[in-house]
C-alpha cells in the first residue's frame, strides 16, 4: 500500500497551488527612498512628484546599485526604439525585484522592469518589430465616431477620454496618442478640446440608443481631475440606454494611492449610488501583469472601490514574453489577484503589433496552449481569456481560429458583426483578417519566406480589407 507521502507524489499536479499573503516590498533598500515616511508613501502628491521620468532621475533612484552598462542600455533604448517616454511612480519602481536590494543582473532579469523599462538589449535584433506592425495597429482612430470615441463592437463603445496616464508601460497599445513623443514617435495630438470632445461623446451616446456600454479609457482615467471625471460619469449616467460603464485604470496598480484618496473614494461612492438606483453597472478595469504588483496597497485601493459600491474590479492583463507568458506565472498572478485582492481575473490581451514589440510578443499557438494550461485551477467565473485583439476584427479567444499557416505565423480570422466603418459591407462577416506571429518563433523555412517578403506592401487580407471599406463608404455617399 502506497504512504501518504507517495500519494502525494502521485498526485502531483503541474501546478501546486498555494495561498500566499501580499507583501509591499520595502521602498527603504532604494538608496533614494531610505528615509522616506510610511506616510509619505501613502500620499498620491508625493507619489506624483517622486515619479522617475528619465535616466538622470533613475540614477539618482538606484545610484551604484547598477552598473553603467545597464543605464547606457536604457538610454539607447530611449533613443532608438522606445514608443513611450519613462514614467514610473515609486509604487511600481518598487515592485521591480521586490525582495532584494536589486542588482544589476537581477534587474535585467526581473518581469516588471521588462515591461516598465525597456532596455536596447531585451529587443529582437533581428525583427524588432513585425514587417506589418503599425502605429495604432488595432485601427482605432479609424473607428472615432467622434473624436477619441472608438465604436468597433455593436453595441458597446471605447471613450478615450485623455491621453495621458500617471505610468507609461513599454508595450503600449495606443503608443501612436498616449504618452510623450519619443525620438523614434511623434505622437498623435487629439484636435478638439477637451471639453468639446466629452460634450460630442456624451452627444453620440444620446442618440445611438443601440450602444449601451462604455468603456471609459485612456489614457488612464487617474490622470483626469477627479471633478471632471466624475461630472463625465454623471452625464453617462444619466443616459437612459448606457448600462455598463467600466472605468479604465492601470493606477489602481501603479499608483493605487490615487484610488485611496479621499476625494477619491467620497466622488466614487456618489457614483456608485447613483449607478446602483439607475441599475446600472459600474465597475474598474485595472492592468495587472506580474504577481509581485499585487501588494497590500494595491488591495486596500481594490476594497475600498467595492466599498464604495462599485459592481467588480477586474483585471485585463496583456501576455508578454519574459513576464507572464508562462502557465506557472499566469496563475500566480491570477490567485494573487483574486484571493488577495479581490480583484477579477478577465482577460489576457496578447500584445499587439505596435513597432518593436516582436520580443513580447508570443505566437497563436502558444497563447492556445497557455489557455489549455490555466484552465481548471481557477473558479470558472475567475478563469481569464486569452484573448487576440485582430485587427479590424476585435477580441477573438485565441481558440476561435479560422485557418493557420504555422509556417508563416499566418493566422485567419472572422467576426460575426460590422465595426463602425463597415456600413452594409456583405463580405464583413466572410471575409478573412490575418494576424501574425512573431518571426523568431517560426520554424526556419517560415523565417526563410518572411526575408524574401518582408517589403510586401500589403497583405492579401489587408488589401481585402481596404477595398471592402472603400465598398462601404462609396455606398453611404449620396
Ligand atoms: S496604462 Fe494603459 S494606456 Fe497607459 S501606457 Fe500603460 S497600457 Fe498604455
């Protein structure tokens, strides 16, 4: 008869779960931070203030604690791929090697700072960046139905509301508006002013009666003053066939101070009431990718959203190579999220094909085996999706796949809606949209095909796509 202690053995699962406590890592081993305050951290203001926007000011951060090559690897990054400009609030530096005075070695190596601080080092020398990726490659301005107000999905709209956030993430989908220009990218500007852009936003919804969820995004809605913000709600609100409204916030991790302000969580309490009377249902969509951002802060700011009345907060992380794209890793983050913090693991987005992405990028077929690994360990409710946001299409579970070329890192794609700008298009719902994996994860033939063609102009689905929306708007014209 086998022992306990060989059933164990037996029973081993691929993944062990086990509950863990959130820990906030201690600021103190940061040679700039020594002596600054548990109340001090505390305070969004000094948080807002200590945030480092460039190398001089990640120096005075670390110090010696990096070495010069590591600094140097930073700044021609900055000079020569990066799509977003540096800024970290200390709450997220510290989550970089959260449980050691970090090194040199362990910084290059750490997940967060992977995706927070790009360095020239960790991209792709071969393909930085996809032949086809593109600046704004989900084609959002395209959908504006207004300016800033994407409406890809029948019935459901994404309201850019500002462009700016209190963190910028290397990975950005919407690098070609958000942030600061870099040297390589001069971003978009939007042209009406702020408040004549709400006002046409507020007026779309009014009178397409058919959209009834916004997405209030960004941007990051914690850099919009709080009045403004909660004055845009309040006219959402008030908005008989607007049923859904998620506010969008990668704060709620990387400055969860701002979320525990006072202001705050008194405005969020009046919104919420007003929502739960009108039956409508409010919720915060936060961005969470590793397992060691989900600190004890980061949980007070989550419960006390709820506290305030909001329905969920859920969390919509993106997959990305040498951060989570790993089934142990997924799942930490998940339980993270959801025993420690009450927050929803929702979705998984795969990172888009924004310029120089490819070494975050992972292929199709490893997302699919991601999904497969992570189910089961979870509460179905809390199981995320993976998801592939295809151009042109939307959000598509990595499963939902037409035909796949492995070779070529060609996948194909269908929908069953019309986005904005496809009218009456009959071929809307036939046609094929191709996503693409990235060229280093393909076998060395696929690799081979990619460097003879990698100067094609255009794609067959891409050309399809253009011709079908030139269909489409010459029918509309009077
Ligand atoms: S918080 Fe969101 S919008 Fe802002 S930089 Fe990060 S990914 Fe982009």
């Amino acid at each position: 008869m086998a022992s306990l202690r060989e059933e164990d053995a037996l029973s081993e699962q691929p993944y062990r779960y086990i509950q863990r406590d959130l820990v906030e890592p201690d600021w103190r081993r940061l040679p700039a931070w020594q002596d600054v305050t548990p109340g001090q951290w505390a305070d969004v203001q000094w948080q807002r203030a200590h945030c480092v926007k460039n190398l001089r000011q990640l120096r005075q951060v670390y110090g010696g604690l990096l070495a010069e090559e590591f600094y140097a690897d930073a700044e021609r990054d900055q000079a020569e791929r990066a799509t977003m400009s540096i800024l970290l609030p200390p709450q997220m530096v510290n989550t970089m090697v959260p449980d050691a005075v970090p090194s040199t070695g362990a910084m290059y190596a750490d997940p967060v700072r992977r995706y927070m601080l790009p360095v020239f080092s960790d991209r792709d020398r071969t393909w930085p960046s996809h032949p086809h990726a593109s600046r704004d490659s989900l084609h959002e301005a395209e959908m504006w139905a207004v300016e800033g107000l994407t409406h890809r999905y029948p019935t459901k709209v994404l309201a850019e509301v500002l462009p700016t956030c209190p963190q910028y993430c290397g990975h950005c989908t919407r690098m070609d508006l958000v942030g600061n220009s870099t040297p390589l990218v001069a971003k978009h500007k939007f042209e009406l002013k702020p408040v004549d852009r709400l006002d046409a936003m507020v007026e779309y919804l009014r009178t397409n009666p058919g959209v009834r969820d916004v997405v209030v995004s960004g941007g990051d809605v914690a850099n919009m003053p709080w009045p403004r913000l909660e004055a845009f709600v309040a006219r959402l609100l008030e908005i008989e066939n607007v049923r859904d409204i998620r506010l969008a916030s990668k704060a709620l991790m990387g400055l969860p101070q701002h979320w525990l302000s006072d202001d705050v969580r008194s405005g969020m309490e009046r919104l919420a009431t007003t929502a739960r009377g009108r039956g409508v249902m409010l919720a915060i969509h936060t961005h969470v990718n590793a397992a060691q951002q989900v600190t004890p802060l980061v949980a007070d700011a989550a419960k006390a959203m709820l506290e305030a009345g909001v329905r969920d907060v859920r969390n919509q992380g993106v997959l990305l190579r040498g951060v989570n794209a790993d089934a142990h890793q997924l799942l930490d983050l998940c339980f993270a999220l959801l025993d420690g913090a009450a927050i929803m693991p929702y979705y998984f987005y795969m990172c888009d094909m924004i310029p120089n992405a490819e070494h975050w990028r992972v292929a199709v077929h490893q997302a699919q085996r991601l999904q497969h690994a992570i189910m089961g360990y979870l509460p179905g409710f809390a199981t995320p999706r993976i998801v592939c946001d295809v151009p042109y299409v939307g959000k598509r579970w990595v499963h939902q796949i037409e035909e796949y070329d492995r070779e070529r890192g060609i996948s194909y794609w269908t929908k069953n809606y019309r986005t904005g700008i496809e009218g009456s298009d009959p071929a809307a719902l036939t046609r094929a949209y191709e996503y693409y994996d990235p060229i280093d994860t393909l076998p060395e033939q696929g690799q081979a095909w990619w460097r003879g063609h990698a100067g094609d102009a255009m794609t067959t689905g891409h050309a399809l796509a253009a011709a079908s929306r030139q269909a489409a708007a010459a029918a509309v014209m009077p």
